[in-house]
C-alpha cells in the first residue's frame, strides 16, 4: 500500500505527516529553512544534514548543530517555526502540501526536474526513471537542461 508523504487533515485545515508531529516539526524546520536561506547548497545542506539523524528530528541539539554547520542561525529558524503560535510554520508546510498536490506526486521520493517527474523511489526500488536512476544519470540531465535554458545547443 502507498501512502502519500503527507496530507491535509479532513477535520480542519492541518497536516498529517505519514511519521507524526515530529516529522511534520522537521519539515517546517526545513521549509524555514529554505525560505530562510534561499541559497540551495544552504537549506539542502541542512536538510540533508538533519535528515542523516532523522530519528532525532527535533531534537534540538541535532537541529543547532545542523544550523551551525550550514550557516543557518538557529534563532531565525525557531522564530519561523514559532512565529504566530506557530501558524506561520504550519502555513508553510500547508503550502508544501498544496505544491505537492498540484503536482500530482504521491509518493516519497519523487525526483522532479523542470516540471516533470524524472524518477520515483516507492518501497526502495527505483521506477519510471526512463534515463536511469543513477546520480550520474540525473546530473546528464540537469546539465542538458541548464545548457538549453542558457540559449546553447544540444552537441
């Protein structure tokens, strides 16, 4: 059985996280995160980072650590999950949710490049990943993308 990564609750206008509050807290850390920082070597840095030691997501040592690493300050993160009683955190995740919607993308991981999916993860195995699911793969194809998108030809 797949189930989507996370969803909009039918009682009110929360969202449940397929591995509890907690991992919705680690997401809206990591939304804040990158609205924060909107450069992507920093948020991903730090997603990736906190996602090494998921199983301690939020704990607040982890996610200090994280920050600092990345150059993320940790007063600005907790101030975007906090801020409104916490309402400006759970809208951001809320929008996330609305994104992934639109999108048609029901399962996690689903690698989308350029608005299209591009390969999915279900279960540990890798499916509809037509120009292969290796890194290498992907990056041929980000770097074919970015050099049409700057005007060049395709060798």
């Amino acid at each position: 059985m797949t189930h989507t990564p996370h969803s909009p609750t039918e009682d009110d206008d929360s969202v449940a996280c397929k591995h509890g509050p907690s991992e919705c807290l680690g997401n809206i850390l990591e939304l804040c995160a990158a609205n924060l920082y909107p450069n992507p070597k920093t948020y991903l840095g730090f997603t990736m980072c906190m996602t090494r030691d998921y199983e301690h997501i939020p704990n607040h040592d982890l996610v200090h650590d994280c920050a600092l690493e990345h150059g993320i300050s940790f007063e600005k993160l907790n101030d975007c999950a906090s801020r409104d009683d916490g309402e400006h955190g759970m809208e951001l995740l809320r929008a996330s949710v609305r994104d992934t919607a639109r999108a048609n993308v029901t399962k996690s991981c689903t690698v989308r490049l350029d608005g299209e999916v591009r390969c999915v993860r279900d279960g540990g195995v890798w499916t509809d990943c037509e120009a292969g699911h290796e890194p290498a793969d992907l990056v041929k194809d980000v770097m074919k993308l970015r050099y049409q998108k700057i005007g060049g030809q395709e060798a």
